[in-house]
C-alpha cells in the first residue's frame, strides 16, 4: 500500500522535475556563466573526464557577474516594466470581452454548449503564425479595418494602427481570448442558479444579483483566466515583432536580441531567469492568500 | 481490419525509404537562387535537397554556435564567417571533391581570403554592395529632378527624410550595415571599432529616425516593388529584384539603385559546411554543382547579385554583367569598403546602440 502511495506522489514530482527544475538548473547555470567565443557559446563548460579538478574548476568560473550588468543599464528595466504594462492592460481588456461571451454561453440552452465551445476553441485548428499574420492584413493602412472606416465616414484618413502598441493589444486579446473564457465558463456552468433565485427573493435586482452573487462565485475562474492569459503575454514575442513597431519595448524581443544579435547566451539566460522571478512572486502571493481564506473560512 | 493497416503499412515504407535515400540540407538567404537549380540538383545527383531559408545572419550564427543544426551548406557573410570559424564552426573543404573550384575568380578569392584566409572552409557564393534603392518617379516628384539619388545625404539628411518619409522609407535591421554607413556619411571610418567612434553614428541615425517607416531586412523588395515605400537602405541585389518585380508587374514604379558615392559596403556571402554536417560529401557535391559556371549564371541572372565565379561570366546576361550597379566599375569598386567583424564587447555596444536607435531608448 505504502509503495503505491509513493508511486502516486513521486508522479508530479518528477514531471516538475524534469520539465521544470531541471531546464531551471541549466538556464541558470548558463547565467551564471560568461560568453565565450565557441560552440557552445559560453564558458565554462563542465569537464567531468578531469573529474573532481574540472568540477571545482567549473564552479569557480560561475559568477553572477550578469544579473549585476542587467542593473546597470536602464533599457532592461524599462522593458520589463513595459511588458507588464502591456501584459496588464490586455489582461483585463481579455477579461472585459471574454466575461459576457463566457456568460452567454453558460446562459445559452444545455444542447447548444457543446457546440459553443467547441467554436471557442475553432481558431485553434489555424496555426497560431498563420492568424498573427492575417491581422497585418486587417490592420494595415490599407487593411480591411480603415477600409471599412473609411467608407462608413467614421474617419477621412487612414489610421496608423499597425506597428504600434494598439495592434500588440489587439494581437494579444485576440490570440488569448479562448485561455480566458474556458475557465470562467467552466466555473458559470457549474453555478447554482438557485442561489440567483434566493437572491431575487431576498430583494436583489437582476443586475445586483449578477455583482454579488454569480461575479464573486466565478472569482476561481476569472483568476485562472487572467494567469493564463497574464503569464504568456508578459513573455511573448511573436505578437509584437509581427504587429508591433520598434517602438515597442517587450522583454521578449530584449531577450531575443541579446540572444541573437549579441549571441550573448548568459545575458539573455539572465533576462529569462528575472522574468520567471517576476511571474512566480505573483504566484507565491496569491497562493497564499488563498490559504489564508481557506483556513479562515474552516 | 486488415485493410485499414494497409495504408499505414505503405506509409511507413514510403518513410522508411525516404530516411535512406541520400539527403542534403542546405540553409540559405531568402530570395537568392533560381528554384530550377534546385530541381536540377535532384535530377543530376538523385540526391535529395532540402532547401531552408533565413533573413539574418544573426539567426544563422546562432544556429551556427549551438551546434546540431542538421544543416550540410550554409551561406554567412564573410564578418560573420570569420567569427563562426574562429569558434569551430566550419570544416575545411576538401578541394579534390571540388573540380569546379578552377571556374573561381581570384579577384574575389583575395577579397575573401581576409575573411576565411587561404579559403580554406568557404567558397564565395555571391557578392553585393549595400545602398540606396529608389522608387524613381516619387523621389523626383517629391525632391525635384536633381535629387540626390546616389547619396547618402538621401537618407541621413534629416530635411530630405522628412519629405519623403510622406512616401515610405525603410532601412535594413542590421546594425552592422547601417551604423557603418551612417559613419561613412560624417566621414569617419565605416570599419571602427572604437566604441566612441561608433558612438558618433547614433545621432546621425537618430536625427533620421522619426521618418523611418520601419527597419526589416526582407520586407523592401515587395514594398518597393509595389510603390509602398519609395526609399530603400538595403542590399544591391534585392533592390535590383525589386526593380525587376516592378518592370514585370508593369505598374508604373520604376526602381533604381546606387551604391552611395561617399562609399559603400562591400560585401561577400561564403558557402561553407559546418563542422558537423550530417552529409559533407553531399555537400560537396552541391558546392561543386553551384560551382559549375552554367548554374552559378544562372542563379545570378536570376538573383541580380554578382558571384565570385570568372567561368559564369560568359553566360552571364547582359543586364547583370553590363550594369554597373551589379558589376562595378574601377572608379566605383575603388570606394567600396569591408568591414571586419566585433568582438563580443564593442558587438554588445553596437546593438545597444541600435536598440536605442530602433525604441527611442
């Protein structure tokens, strides 16, 4: 019995450690490193044929003169800054636009849901490159979108939306839309429309009803939504190098830079490593607090 | 049941088979060969080539530096080559696989012997200078007719940038072309690698950067083609194509290039197998192939690049051989400059430098 038990919880533990810890420990390892001009492009590298010499010799070459150098210069700072911000502010705009079709669809008549979801999910079956692309097409000075506003009269010259941070949000929204309404269906679907019934009894509006009952009761899938929309979204690089402009500052092109342009491995291993810091801090924080409900709430 | 394991079992055949044919991978620049020659290659070796393409040297190296690409040809520019070499990239070519090797034409072979010396891990594929590409009619329309088309004050002044910027202007995203011409155009020396020389460059490329619609290194040949843009800072050659998509199009732009009369960057793309190419003698085989002097012409009259190739020349059409924009003249090849490549401090400074040019900080 006890050796199933085990089985059971060695399981999740080697999958976070060998999908997880184990990639930590090289990247961090290669932060610590320094750039070097060979094959792998850094050094040092681990000699274990000169045995207990190379492994001393190897760990005496780490250092962390990196993390100190990302201090110095304000453009990392600046980007990661600039990524949250983005990253925030497409959070919530994903949350604005997902709730009411994730409400709809948890309104809609029981037949009908399996196939709204299944259209959620649709885009999927696109390849993710291939439908960034296609919003250069609609965005573009000449795209169908100024197109359409330029004949409705709404405007008389074309917008620049393209290149800028607008078509990054709208790049953004659109890819993570499905991320963010699937949890919080999930969570409407399950609700207990009694509860909506006792509430219209107690006095309450539809309306008030809807903010006090059904949005604090969806909270579990609001905030699952909002990781998984937040947490790509502070690293992604596909969506502005293709619809942003070079203005755009995301940490996801620094680090694509310091990888390819200055073929640093250390430097951009450091960038990596501060930008999972700043997504497990988040993390740690509302875990706990869960905790604490929790244990308030027994 | 047992028909429907029948197509799985072809399947896996039709694979297996595939794995044991001979293959080679060759990683190229986009836009750069005559796809036929691609065919003929399988026709002639029963060899099977698979053909991957990249805009940047930037990603090739870093392909390059990590190792275990699966890649048996690939084609850096000679800055880049010398640093990959340095680092163990290449393996040296066997020249008794490479008979073609007599059709190279030494004038080319000197240049690149400063790159790779002896020419030991690389043969020239081809080679370009780097400068201005413009959409003719708008450029006249909007400067006048003595607009200085074969400058550099085209595109670093700020007063003629601001009035074609109505029309679209991009620039390479290669800081090690554009900062080297930015220095040529104040007068100081392209090939610096003194991080306050370089240094001078950024408010050259600052004053401009407001009327830059965008850096990209591919995008130019169809934007210029299609009169989206009508200034072009890129690579001879890709301009040319755009010229010529134009004329084929038959869409009234009319494109030209120059080489800047203040100097410009002289550059040369190195075929080379890397150290560990899963096929090198099918590498060979598609050096020797690309080699031959009928093919090598073939792929510049198609490309409109100039190749390292004496024996091509022959076949060469005449508007690639005869147009000075491809093949220079004495006068012009005297202005043309090399660069050599940064090591890994001052590189650190010159992309910096070009994020802060591209960002705005």
């Amino acid at each position: 019995m006890n050796l199933r038990r085990i089985f059971l919880i060695l399981v999740p533990y080697l999958w976070l450690l060998a999908l997880f810890l184990v990639p930590f420990g090289i990247v961090l390892k290669i932060a610590l490193s320094d750039i070097a001009l060979a094959i792998p492009p850094y050094a040092p590298t681990l000699d274990i044929t000169a045995g207990w010499e190379g492994i001393k010799r190897f760990f005496a070459g780490l250092d962390f003169e990196n993390f100190v150098f990302l201090t110095q210069d304000d453009l990392y700072w600046r980007a990661y800054l600039s990524s949250v911000v983005i990253a925030t502010v497409s959070t919530i705009a994903t949350l604005i636009v997902g709730y009411p079709i994730a409400y709809g669809m948890a309104c809609a008549p029981r037949h009908w849901q399996p196939m709204l979801v299944m259209l959620i999910i649709l885009p999927f079956w696109t390849s993710f490159l291939i439908r960034v692309y296609s919003w250069i097409g609609i965005l573009s000075q000449e795209g169908y979108l100024n197109q359409l506003l330029l004949w409705s009269g709404l405007i008389n010259e074309p917008l620049m939306i393209i290149n800028t941070n607008w078509a990054v949000y709208i790049g953004i929204v659109y890819t993570y839309l499905p991320f963010m309404v699937l949890p919080i269906y999930a969570t409407l679907e399950k609700l207990d429309g009694s509860l909506l019934e006792a509430a219209e009894d107690l006095g309450c509006s539809r309306s008030s009803a809807f903010w006090l009952v059904t949005v604090p009761l969806s909270r579990p899938g609001i905030i699952a939504g909002s990781f998984l929309v937040f947490i790509p979204a502070l690293g992604e690089f596909v969506i502005p190098s293709l619809l942003g402009g070079s203005k755009t500052l995301m940490i996801g092109k620094v680090l694509w830079e310091e990888f390819f342009s200055n073929r640093d491995w250390p430097v951009a291993s450091t960038v990596a490593i501060i930008l999972l810091l700043i997504l497990i801090i988040p993390i740690i924080l509302f875990q706990r607090n869960e905790q604490k409900q929790r244990e308030a709430d027994q | 049941m047992r028909q429907t394991w029948l197509p799985l079992a072809v399947a896996l055949t039709m694979t297996a088979g595939a794995a044991f044919a001979e293959e080679v991978r060759v990683y190229n620049w986009s836009d750069y060969i005559d796809e036929e020659l691609l065919t003929k290659f399988e026709a002639e070796t029963g060899i099977n080539l698979v053909y991957d393409v990249f805009d940047s040297n930037e990603v090739l190296e870093t392909k390059m530096l990590a190792g275990g690409s699966g890649y048996d040809v690939v084609v850096p520019t000679g800055v880049f080559l010398q640093r990959q070499i340095a680092a163990g990239a290449f393996q040296k070519l066997d020249y008794s696989q490479l008979p073609n090797a007599v059709n190279l034409w030494d004038v080319i072979k000197e240049r690149t012997a400063q790159y790779d010396p002896g020419n030991e891990y690389s043969i020239n594929y081809m080679w370009g200078t780097t400068g201005i590409g413009v959409n003719t009619g708008r450029v006249a329309e909007i400067l006048g007719e003595d607009a200085p088309i074969s400058s550099l004050a085209l595109v670093f002044d700020p007063a003629n940038m601001e009035k074609l910027s109505k029309c679209g202007v991009q620039f390479l995203d290669a800081p090690t072309e554009m900062i080297p011409a930015a220095l040529a155009y104040i007068g100081e020396d392209p090939n610096s690698h003194d991080p306050d020389v370089i240094a001078k460059a950024e408010p050259v490329l600052a004053a401009v950067r407001p009327y830059i619609q965008k850096f990209h290194s591919s995008e130019y040949i169809n934007a210029l083609a299609n009169g989206d843009i009508c200034v072009a800072f890129g690579w001879s050659g890709d301009i040319l194509q755009a010229r010529d998509r134009a004329a084929e199009a038959d869409n009234g732009v009319e494109v030209a290039y120059n080489a800047p009369v203040e100097g410009a960057l002289m550059w040369f793309d190195q075929m080379a197998i890397p150290v560990d190419a899963p096929n090198p003698s099918g590498a060979h085989k598609f050096l020797n192939f690309i080699m031959d002097a009928q093919n090598m012409a073939a792929a510049s009259n198609y490309v409109y690049y100039a190749n390292g190739n004496l024996a091509s020349q022959q076949y060469l059409n005449e508007d690639v051989i005869g147009d000075p924009a491809i093949y220079p003249d004495a006068e012009t090849l005297k202005k043309l400059y090399t660069t050599s490549p940064y090591d890994a401090r001052v590189q650190r400074v010159v992309t910096r430098l070009w994020t802060k040019i591209k960002s705005g900080t």
